[in-house]
C-alpha cells in the first residue's frame, strides 16, 4: 500500500473532524480550555448538499470524459495506492548485463534476454537492436512510445484536475440554491428570523463538501499519478539510452556511469554498493500502468 498516502488522507479527515467537534476557548473565565462535542457533526451533515456537489460533480465528469477512460478510473486507484514503484538501478543493471554479453557475444545474443523480459517496451527496445534498425529509427519509435504513453497517463489525470475544478464549483450552485430558498422563505414579521441562522449554514455547507472533495480526494489521487508516471518515464528514458548505448558498442562500465546520471547522488551511492538492484521484483515494477 502506498503508505504515505494513507496516512495524509487519514490525518487530513481526522483533524477535520476534530476541529468540526472542538471547540478552544482561551479566555481566562473559561471553564474548559478543550470542549469535545461529538453531537456537532450533525451540523456538518445535509442530504440537499450532497446530492448537488457529489452527485453534480460525478455527473459532469461522466459527460466530459469517454467510456474508456471512466472504466480505467479503478486501475488508477490501484496504481495510487501500489507501492511497487518503478526502480532506475533494477534497469540500469540489466542494461549492463546486456551491454556485457552483446561486448561477448554480438547484438544477436540479446534474443534469447529479451524474451526473459516481463517489461513489454523493455523486450522491444532490445529486439529493436537485435534486428538491426536503424538506430535513429529506434530512438525515434522507443521515445514515440514513451510520448504516447505519457500523454495517456496525464488524461488519465485531468480526469481528477477535472472533477477537482467542478467539485468546488457545484458548492457555490449549491449556497446560492440554499441562500434563494433561504430568502423566498424568510419572513421577519412572520418569525422567519429565527432560523435564519441554521438556512445560513445548510447554505455554507456545500461549499465546504466541495473543498473538500477537491482539495482531499480528487488533488491528492491526480498528483500521484503523475508522480507514478514520472517514475515510470525515467525509466524507460533510461532504457533507451542504455539500448542506444548497447547498438553503438559503449563500454559497459561506462554506460553504468552515464545511466547513474539519470539519477541523484544517494541513489547513484547506493547503486554504485549494488544494494537496489539485487531484487528481482524489478520486472514486474516495468509494468505498464
């Protein structure tokens, strides 16, 4: 599970609700200094606002996006909250592996390597070089697929920017909805007033849903994505200039060097101790998403 989202949207509900049932009182009369009132999240609740701000907002996104990309909003959940996260130095290693037996035994060799490969643009940049293409031709369709693939991962997240941006916006339909009922229904000679207060709140409410949404549960989901495709977008930059380096007969040792650069320095530290790159769980981190 990806911890450290978890435990953000934890806290960030938890200490919500604390300050919607405490009430802080420094004065010097005061009694208590804390006053914990579970009762107060009834105030917070309203069926109205929560029809208009999730139900509007659910709606508007079904209407702006196509099937295929709402029938992908469950594997965008799964990769949020997946912890296997793409690893630079399982791939640099490989590609040294590689270097090393293509320096032995020629470019052919890699055949019999690229079909152990789990990672599907891994096994094609290999067989790329191995046909014997061009390597301008090669460069050009492995850096196409990364383009393509990157350009589908940030549909993936303006779907949430999207939903993000209308959650808010149906907060303020819904105040003013409340405000217009509120004020068609006030009467002061009648003794209107007297809930004028508790329609101010059920007004105020949705606006409060709406943030929350955005800024709790759609901000959150779209920023993690981007950041798994990021990790995965080095990765496969890193591959092609390990692949192109292989093509052109680089020393492996120094195609080790100019793959670390792809990094930072304590990463580039731990792989140089060979202590991130010894698990072979990194095949299946090179999944597409």
């Amino acid at each position: 599970m990806n911890i450290t989202y978890i435990i953000g949207l934890v806290l960030a509900i938890g200490v919500m609700l604390f300050g919607m049932i405490t009430k802080i009182d420094l004065s010097e009369t005061a009694e208590k200094l804390i006053d914990v009132n579970v009762v107060n999240l009834i105030n917070f609740f309203d069926a109205a606002s929560i029809l208009i701000v999730i139900g509007c907002t659910l709606a508007v996104v079904v209407a702006s996006f196509p099937p295929t990309m709402l029938k992908a909003i469950p594997k965008h959940f799964k990769v949020v909250l997946n912890t296997k996260k793409f690893n630079p130095v399982y791939y640099i290693e490989q590609l040294v592996e590689l270097a090393q037996t293509a320096r032995k035994n020629g470019l052919l060799s890699l055949e019999e390597k690229a079909n152990e490969q789990e990672d599907p643009f891994f096994k094609q940049a290999i067989m790329l070089i191995v046909d014997a293409n061009d390597p301008d031709k090669v460069r050009a369709i492995l850096e196409n697929d990364i383009e393509c693939m990157s350009s589908r991962h940030e549909d993936g997240a303006g779907l949430y920017d999207k939903a993000g941006a209308v959650a808010p916006a149906f907060g303020m339909v819904g105040t003013l909805v409340g405000l217009i009922n509120m004020l068609k229904s006030m009467s002061l000679d009648g003794g209107g007033a007297s809930s004028l207060g508790a329609d101010m709140g059920t007004a105020l409410i949705t606006t409060l849903y709406g943030c929350i949404l955005a800024h709790m549960i759609f901000g959150p989901i779209a920023n993690n994505l981007r950041i798994r495709d990021a990790e995965e977008v080095l990765c496969k930059q890193i591959i092609v200039e390990g692949i192109m380096s292989i093509q052109s007969g680089e020393n492996p040792k120094f195609l080790k060097e100019k793959l670390l650069t792809y990094m930072g320095q304590q990463q580039r530290e731990g792989a140089g101790e060979g202590g991130e790159g010894g698990e072979g769980g990194g095949k299946k981190k090179g999944k597409k998403k």
